[in-house]
C-alpha cells in the first residue's frame, strides 16, 4: 500500500477521533491502528513517519509515536 494511502487512511481515523479531544482522539487513533491495521501497515505509516511524516495531522503523529513506544 502506497504511503499516501497510509497518510489519508491514519488522518480519516484522526478526523474521525478529533471530537472527543486531544487526549481521547491521540489513545483512540493508536488503539484503532494497533487493533485493524494489519503488520504491513504498520511499518509502511512508520516507515512514513522516520522520514519526517508529512502530511500526517498532529494528533495522528502523536498517537503513531505513542504506539511505537507501547510496542
């Protein structure tokens, strides 16, 4: 799967979090990633964020660099 598609797949899932507030929205992005998106993904969206993870929103980020930490 392309790196654009990872980008905009991870931000739907931010967008859709982003009501609950910060601090839901950060938990609830990488509980959802570290539960649907299969090892491929994974790597592929972190592969993205060691290169600098452009176009990733912020929330989306910060959940991504808290679930590598978890894992």
């Amino acid at each position: 799967m392309s790196a654009d598609r990872l980008i905009y797949m991870a931000n739907q899932i931010g967008k859709f979090f982003q009501s609950q507030g910060h601090d839901q929205a950060v938990a609830g992005v990488a509980e959802h990633i570290r539960k649907f998106w299969d090892p491929r993904m994974r790597r592929g969206i972190f592969a993205h964020l060691d290169a600098g993870g452009a176009g990733l929103d912020p929330n989306v980020r910060e959940a991504l660099e808290a679930l590598r930490k978890a894992a």
